[in-house]
C-alpha cells in the first residue's frame, strides 16, 4: 500500500512527488527529477480525466528511466467526476492497469505507478507516453486493414478471458446487466427529447421512430448480453483510443482507457468499433469478412461451444444496442464543439447506416418493453406537474 499522498491537480504532480512515486515501483533507483514541465493533453475528447504529458528531466542519467510519461486524474468537472466514481470508472481502471494490463492478452499501454482513493475520489495513473505511435482517429474512421487487425487482436482478448473462473473473481468488473450499467438506459431516455430536437430532422420517420421502439428494450438486451459465454470487453473501443503499433515493434496496436471494461458477450467490442468507428462505405463492404477474422481467431485461441451463428446473431444484436451512444452524445453535447459534433453526426450515421442494412431492429421484436424503473418514475413526474 502506497503512503505516498494522492495529487488532487495536476499542480500537485511536482518533481518531488514523481521522484517518490517513480522509486516506489522501481522505475527510478538514484535519479532524482528536478523539472516536469507539462502539457495537457485530449481536450475536448473525454469528460470524464484530465490528461497531461509530462517530461522528466533529472539530476543525473539513469538507464531505463522514462524521458516522458502521461498523467491521468478525474476530471475536475464535479458532475462528471460524481456519475464517473459512481460507476466505478475511475477505480476499474485503476486496477486494471495496475493488475491485468502485463496479462490481459492484447497489448495495452503500460502503467508506471497508480494510486486511488474511493472516498476523497482521488486517483492517479502514470503511464507510457505512446506519442511515437499513430493515434486512431474516429471522425476520419477505420480502413479496412485496420478493421481486421483489430478484429483478430480483440479475439485474442477475448479467447484469453474466454468463460475464464479468473474472470468471474474479478468481482470489480461488472457484467453489462449490473445496476450501474441498467442506468444506460435512464441516460438515454434524457438524452431523447433533445437528440429529436436538434438532430431529428436528419433522421427518416421509420429511424425516429426506431428510437423511441428501443428506449424501453434497453435493459433486457443489456440481460441477453450477460448471459453466457461471457468474456472480458473493452467496452469503450472505437478509434479514439487505439494506437497502432507498440514502444518495442511487436504489437500491431495498443489500448487505452479502460474505465468502460465489462463482462459480456465477445461481438460487443466488435460491434461497437464497426457500428461507430467505420465509414459505411468501408463497413458494408467488408463486415461479414471482419467479424468472421474475429470469430476464427477465438477459434485458434481454444474457444468452444460458439457457433458461428451465435457469433453473427450477437454481432448484430450490438449493433442494435450501439444506437444509445450516438443518440447520448448527441442529446448532450455541445453544439460548439466542432469536433465533438462532427463525431457524434459520424456515430449516428454510421450506426443507424449499420442497423438498416443488416435489419438489427429485429431483435426488437423477441424483447419485453421493460422501461427502468427511474425512467417511468420520471414520466409520471412529468404528467402530475
């Protein structure tokens, strides 16, 4: 257990402190740094951490100590930071980094120290500058040749956590169906009345009418989505946090941000990433390809028991789920925000392109309308007022 204290700024991250915190984990044996200049970085991409890249610069030379590192603490917003620690973000990544990340069968960035605390709500993770590898950029979307070494490392993942016990004593991780993850469905149906208000008209009648069918089947997907075979996903994998490559030559990609990680059916990472991070153009002409990669790589890596069929029924059932992010964005962001606009216009064309073409709706019809219970709570407010 650490006893150095938790940075509650960036301010507080100073020279001497990332010397102790650098020797505590034996990444600094006499070196001390004496500057750290930092720059904050991935401003106007999450809402929930604050990131900085700081370099070190010491007293003296020390092989194998690291020239940069990033920094990443909750974000200061209180709302942002409150519904994160509620839902255990900042505290799986945490753990995640610090006991999985050497393991967890893809490669992943490397932490160098990591410390939190649940009841001030203070968290820090040093880890691995990846500034020499090319970050994934989701507005411009995903290749093809991306697409499938994504596919075939995501099955790797998920083969390595495949109906695991290991998994299930992970009891930090939950399964899509958790009372945490359930709240998905109180967040969009928030979100509806303004995504109608300011995007409706970008959308057919049948697509307007697609959202309001699917608002109240929500939770019993997020049911069919725990059932076994389950297996450890990213849960948050689009293009934003891929980088291609690795530091040592012999990765084709590295992950970050993992506060989203959930047991679940494997195709959910598959179908999140091609439901959000790929161009329609690109999707339609190679998907059946791309999750058949996915599929055949659980197969060399010991999957049994999963047919094909399940694996494509899954995939698409996910594509259908993938509607609440572009619809959540949109009812929430901000419509300065260029970029975050041109991405949350990207994620619902993207995904509504993809829930047409392969007719996802139709699970739909073998799901019971069971609004969450906050969710009906709100509507008879609003009909008493």
């Amino acid at each position: 257990m650490t006893s150095l204290s938790i940075p509650a700024t960036m301010d507080d991250v100073t020279p001497e402190w990332l010397t102790a915190a650098l020797r505590e984990r034996g990444h600094l044996r006499e070196a001390r740094v004496v500057e750290a200049p930092r720059q904050r970085i991935g401003e106007g991409v999450g809402i929930l951490g604050e990131l900085a890249r700081i370099t070190l610069v010491y007293d003296r030379e020390e092989p194998g100590a690291p020239q940069t590192l990033i920094a990443k603490i909750p974000t200061a917003d209180p709302g942002g930071r409150g519904v994160a620690h509620m839902l255990g973000f900042y505290e799986k990544e945490r753990r995640i980094y610090d006991e999985l990340a050497h393991r967890i069968g893809v490669r992943s960035a490397r932490a160098y120290y990591t410390a939190g605390d649940p009841e001030s709500v203070q968290y820090i993770i040093l880890m691995e500058d990846l500034a020499g590898l090319r970050l994934g950029d989701q507005v411009a979307g995903a290749s093809a040749e991306e697409c499938f070494t994504l596919a075939r490392e995501i099955g790797k993942l998920h083969a390595r956590w495949w109906n695991a016990p290991e998994l299930a004593a992970l009891d930090w991780i939950p399964r899509g169906n958790d009372p945490v993850n359930l709240m998905a469905a109180v967040a969009f149906a928030q979100a509806v009345e303004p995504f109608l208000q300011n995007f409706g008209g970008e959308l057919s009648e049948f697509e307007r009418g697609l959202v309001l069918r699917y608002m109240h089947r929500m939770n019993p997907m997020q049911d069919r989505f725990s059932q076994v075979p389950e297996t450890l996903c990213h849960g948050d994998l689009r293009l934003d946090n891929v980088f291609w490559g690795s530091p040592e030559g012999d990765a084709p990609l590295t992950l970050v941000d993992w506060q989203i990680a959930v047991k679940a059916r494997g195709p959910y990472d598959i179908g999140y990433f091609m439901s959000q991070s790929v161009d329609t153009p690109v999707r339609r002409a190679h998907e059946r390809d791309i999750v058949r990669a996915y599929y055949d790589t659980l197969l060399e890596h010991g999957v049994r028991d999963y047919s094909w069929e399940q694996c494509w029924d899954d995939y698409r059932m996910t594509v259908m789920w993938c509607l609440t992010y572009p619809v959540v964005s949109c009812g929430s962001i901000d419509l300065a925000n260029e970029r975050g606009l041109a991405l949350a216009r990207a994620m619902l064309r993207r995904a509504l392109d993809a829930i047409l073409d392969l007719e996802a709706y139709d699970v739909l019809d073998t799901l019971e309308e069971r609004p969450h219970p906050l969710v009906l709570e709100a509507a008879a407010a609003r009909q008493q007022g």
